[in-house]
C-alpha cells in the first residue's frame, strides 16, 4: 500500500499541477489571446497562430530535467529552436519572400526607394532610445530592429546580439506586423491633410522582363558590397526573386514560396512562441521591449509619411506622391500597402494606390535588411 502511495506521489510531482505557477497561467492565456485574435480578427493568422500555440506549448509547466522544455539541452524542442537561435530560419524565409514579391512598382519608380529608406528612421531613432534607456548596445540594435516590422530580419539580428532577448523581441515584432492596420491609419491620417490625401500618381511604367532579371543581381551586389553583414538575408531575398523572374527554375521558385516557405513558417512560430516561458519572459525588460518597440514602428510609419510631403514640395503638380503611400515604407509586405490602398479610398474610391505603395514596401523589405546589416557591423 505504501509503495503505491508513494508511486502516486512521485507521478503527481511530474505532472503539471504540481509546478504551476501564476506566471505559466498568465502565458498561456496570452498564447490563447494571439490564438482568438488571428482567427476572429484574422490579423496575420499565419504567424500568429503558431505563435499562440507555441506559447502554450512552451509554458506547460515541467518538472525540472526531464529533457522536454526548449531550453533544455537535447530535447526535441530545444534542436528545433537551433534554426532559430542560430539564424538558419529567417534566410530561408527571406528566399520565399523573394520568390513571392514582385519588384516592379520599385524598378518602375526607383524614386520610391527613398521611402522605404526613410522609413528606417525608426529603427535607429528606437536604437538611441533604448540606450538612453539603459540598455546595452547590442540590445538596443536588436530592440531597434522592430521598427522595419519585419519578424525574420528580428529574429536573425537579435539571435546574433541579444539572444536572452530575443524571444521578447520576436513576438514584439511579429505583434506590430499583425496589427498594422490599428497601429498605421492613425498616424496617417493626423500627419496628412484631405488636399494630400486626394493626390492621384501616374500609373507606374510597364516593366520588361530583361529589367526583372538584372535587377536581383545589381540589387545583391549593390547592397552586400555596401553591408556585407547583411549577405544572408539579402543573398537569399535576391536569390529568390531571380529563381523567380528567370521564368526557367519555376519548380525551385514554387517550393521556394510554397511549401518551404511554409514548413520554416510553422517552425519558427512555434519555436518562438515556446521560447516566451514564463521565467524568460515576463520580466520589466519585455515590457519596455514591447513599449520601444511600438515607438520605433510610430517613427518609421511617421517618417515614411513626413518624408513624402518633405520631397512634394520640391515637386510639380502632376508629379506628386500622395504621402499616403509612406507608411509603406515599412516592411510589412503587402499589409502596409494594402492600408495605403484602404485610406486612400476612404477619400477617393477611384483612386488606387496600392501599385504605387508596393514600391516603398519591397523598398522596406531590403531597407529592414540592410539597417540589420548596419547594427550587426558595429555591434557584432
């Protein structure tokens, strides 16, 4: 009898009951917020989805040494989250979203480049606050990095400076791409008048093929010469859109934005979001993550606006951009651009800027690339 007792005792040790803790209950419930948000909303379900549920996963309470939790040497979680501790995943999203965008509002509008690089200001004026905040360097650029709102280009840079940080960093991050309609109209709409809000552009040029080609290898060249750190992720992102402009290795850009890019998707969502446990992740350092992190996608949207009424006033009628499509410049592709589109046609309903805005959003795409590369420079 007593040998039962006592085996009884030992296997409710083991269970969840015995090591929970308010903090796990407080993380779950959040894993299961981002879970009813991303169905009820569909605010980026693709991410956040597997985010939520990782989160659940990652904060089952667990009795110590039993080889399960992600951080624990060996286990089958901690070998999935090498991808992203040690930056193999975000390259390989970076190849999908190359094989998926289409640079042709840039190439056919190179001025619109400028946007995507002004919308940067956000990250490096994110930088300066958090050190002015008392974080170390190194922190700072990786917190800063949540101003491109691009999840991958976070998780590569963090993994590299501030990997305590990173889980943190990477929901931050991936939390402000899935509420960029919220977060952008806003700003949009306080920093613009309803005469700028009616400007109508040009249609963009129609771009030949040969054009679509040439452009990933000069893209790559240009910008890994200038910030070779950033090779990885702007190798692949280029490397992708070529497999798909050639128009001869269809088969390699179709796995490229389909099934692997699906495959890294689901594994970097869920790794993140069990990487959130509760006595990692709910410190005062992740609420100023997240509190700097909103700032820094503010500046970015903000100054993707304000550059553009900066630049009209230098321009003719005719030739004007409607600062609408500045909040674009940020690389949260295609959702920015879509909120171009929406806004617009709140004052215009025939008035489309979603061709134009595409050009500062893929801007945005390398832009969030490059200012990774910058940070990793100086702070590596």
């Amino acid at each position: 009898m007593n040998t039962i007792i006592e085996s009884l005792q030992q296997f409710l040790q083991y269970t969840g009951f015995a090591n929970m803790t308010w903090q796990h209950i407080v993380m779950i419930l959040i894993g299961i917020g981002f879970i009813t948000v991303a169905i009820k909303k569909e605010w980026e379900p693709l991410l956040l989805v597997p985010i939520g549920f990782g989160m659940i996963i990652g904060n089952i309470p667990l009795f110590p040494g039993l080889s399960v939790g992600i951080y624990e040497e060996g286990s089958v979680m901690n070998i999935m989250y090498q991808g992203v501790q040690k930056g193999w995943y975000p390259p390989l999203i970076f190849l999908g979203i190359g094989a998926m965008t289409d640079f042709s509002a840039l190439i056919s509008q190179p001025r619109l480049m400028l946007i995507g690089a002004a919308a940067q200001t956000g990250i490096f004026g994110a930088y300066m606050i958090a050190l002015a905040m008392g974080f170390a360097p190194n922190e700072a650029g990786a917190i800063g990095i949540i101003g491109g709102a691009d999840g991958p280009t976070a998780i590569f840079l963090s993994s590299k400076l501030a990997p305590d940080l990173m889980g943190a960093i990477a929901v931050s991050a991936y939390s402000y791409m899935a509420l960029v309609p919220v977060i952008q109209r806003p700003i949009m709409l306080a920093l613009t008048t309803k005469k700028e809000r009616l400007i109508r552009m040009a249609p963009p040029r129609q771009v030949k093929q040969k054009e679509k080609i040439i452009f990933p290898i000069v893209g790559l060249i240009l910008t890994a010469f200038i910030v070779p750190s950033g090779l990885p992720l702007l190798g692949m992102l280029f490397f992708g859109n070529l497999l798909k402009e050639s128009g001869v290795t269809r088969r390699l850009a179709e796995t490229a934005r389909g099934p692997l890019i699906d495959v890294v998707t689901i594994l970097i969502g869920v790794t993140v979001g069990c990487s959130t446990q509760a006595d990692k992740f709910l410190t005062s350092a992740s609420i100023k993550i997240f509190a700097l992190g909103l700032l820094s996608f503010v500046i970015a949207t903000a100054c993707g606006v304000l550059f553009v009424k900066f630049i009209n006033l230098f321009l003719k009628d005719g030739k004007k951009i409607n600062p609408l499509i500045g909040n674009a410049g940020v690389s949260a592709v295609p959702d920015s651009a879509r909120v171009s589109e929406i806004v617009g046609r709140e004052f215009d309903k025939d008035n489309h800027l979603l061709m134009h805005a595409m050009g500062p959003n893929v801007a945005g795409v390398i832009g969030s690339a490059v200012a990774a590369g910058i940070l990793l420079s100086f702070l590596g």
